[in-house]
C-alpha cells in the first residue's frame, strides 16, 4: 500500500482507542496510568504528527503496559512512519493482552499487507471478521489481501460484503473495480468507476481507470472523454496523454472506410504465351537443332535409287 493509503486507514480508526481503555477500566486493567500521554498521542496523531505521537504513546506504554489500546495506537503510528515489522510487533503485543479484540487482528493484518505477506494477514482477518462479523473493516482489508494473492472473485466477494456494510467506503469500490477488471467483468468494473466519478467529479485516479476500462472493453468513443477530463485535473500526467492519443488513433482506425482490393488485370491469350516462355522455347529449338547435326554428320545419305552419291 502506498503511504497515503495507509494514513487514510489509520485515519478512520484511531478513534478506536479511547473504547479499549474504557473498557480496560471496567475490567480492572489499571486505572489511569499513562492516560494522559495516550490522550496527548491521539490529539497528535489526529494533527499527522506521527512522530510526536510515537513518542507518547511509548511514554504511555512504559507507565502502564497492559493497555491493549496502547499498542494498538502505536502501532498504527508505526505504520504511518513506514515502520510495519515494528508495528506488527505492537499489534502482535495488543493481541495477547486482548485475544478477542477484532482490532488488533485487522491492525497487524494492515502491517502484514503493507510487508507483502497477505497469507499471514489472511489468517488475521478471518479471525477478525469471525470476532466481529459486523465490521466492514475487516472484509475490506480482507480484500486487499485477496487481491496480493491475485484471487479477484474472493476479492470481489469481500469488497461487496465491506460495501454493503458501509455503502460510502469509496476505497472499497474502487478495488473491487480493480478485481473485475482482472476478472475481465467490465461492466460492473464501469459501475464501481462511475459511482466514484459521481461522487467526485473531479477524481482524476477513477476517471482515468475508467477510461482505461472503456479501451479493453474497444469504446474509445467512451474512453476519450474521461482521459480528457482527467487531464483537466492533471494536465501535466504524461501516461494520460499517451493513453488518450492511443485511444484516438484506435477510434479513428475502427471508424476509416474500409479500403477496395483492386481486382486482378485479366490477361488476354493464351497464358503461356509470354516473352520469357518465348525466348525459352527458342533456345530449346535451338539446341535440339544443334544436337541433330552432330547426330546426322558424316552419315552418307541414301537415294531412292539406292546409289551412293
């Protein structure tokens, strides 16, 4: 996954934290150590200061270590400073202080994606979506996985379930358009793509996708005009106006007249009647005249009357 990617998952569930330690207070799990620090690492993160915050959650963790929600924090910290192995770590930690906790599953799933090792997030993620069923999260980051693992049905499977939880989760739509594009179903790939453009006219990434689809499928009469208002947003995207000249010159190709085969001259004669064969037949002649002399020199001739002249 890209940096961007990445931050904006974090994003949507760094929230998260503040219920663990609720809950961890009702359990008995050790009162308000380290709160503070935790709190100040939040308000950080939430700002993109990852680094800062990193170093309070840290501060919260050496003053209360049995805080799932500490790890779980930092981790996702690490993840947005490009630091997987050190979040799996975290994440892994998270797990055994709250083993039924789906967050911690789909946290280290998250770091295992990002290291390219989709079998080990697959495993945390049908453990996450077994704990918590109900969670679009963990289908859609299940997705991510099938999709490193190139299976794009169960990608597709996966992304519709994550979709139909949590119908504004535009990344989903937009992967599950990548599976059906490798699964050659562009139709319902278009479907994903236009609902993305609707939802923002102005989405250069989904209006090229879009119109990449509209050329495998041979509508470049469709594909032009979204690479055309994609370079309205990124006028300086080089691939975009290669991928917009191909699909005006294939337009223009599949549009051209078809070109008439000039019929063949008719040739009048005889065929075999040509200057080469004429010269040959010459030669031949030639030679079987020659070879007659030779054959008839020195024989005597004979006369009716049988005298020899």
């Amino acid at each position: 996954m890209t940096t961007t990617r990445i931050t904006t998952i974090i994003a949507a569930i760094v929230c998260c934290g503040l219920t663990n330690i609720a809950s961890a207070k009702e359990k008995g799990g050790g009162g308000g150590a380290g709160m503070a620090e935790f709190e100040k690492a939040n308000q950080l993160f939430e700002q993109k200061q990852y680094q800062p915050a990193l170093t309070e959650y840290t501060k919260a963790i050496q003053a209360n270590g049995k805080q799932p929600a500490f790890f779980q924090n930092r981790g996702y910290a690490f993840l947005a400073l490009q630091r997987a192995p050190e979040a799996a770590a975290d994440f892994t930690k998270a797990i055994e202080l709250a083993p039924n906790d789906a967050r911690g599953y789909i946290g280290r799933a998250q770091a295992f994606i990002a290291q390219k090792q989709f079998d080990l997030a697959l495993a945390d993620l049908d453990k996450a979506v077994q704990l918590k069923p109900d969670d679009p999260s963990g289908y859609s980051f299940r997705g991510f996985a099938q999709i490193g693992l190139s299976q794009w049905d169960k990608a597709v499977a996966d992304f519709t379930t994550a979709i139909q939880k949590n119908p504004q989760d535009l990344q989903s739509y937009d992967r599950r358009a990548l599976a059906y594009r490798n699964l050659k179903q562009y139709e319902p790939a278009i479907a994903d793509y236009t609902f993305l453009i609707t939802k923002n006219p102005n989405d250069a990434e989904s209006l090229v996708r879009s119109g990449f689809t509209y050329a495998a499928m041979s509508q470049y009469e469709k594909a032009i005009p979204d690479y055309e208002a994609a370079l309205k947003v990124k006028p300086d995207d080089y691939d975009t106006v290669q991928r917009l000249q191909y699909a005006r010159a294939m337009l223009a190709a599949k549009n051209a007249p078809p070109t008439a085969t000039p019929a063949p001259t008719p040739v009048e004669g005889p065929t075999w009647l040509t200057p080469l064969n004429i010269i040959l037949a010459v030669v031949v002649i030639g030679i079987v005249a020659a070879v007659v002399r030779l054959v008839t020199r020195g024989k005597a001739e004979v006369t009716s009357s049988n005298r020899i002249r």
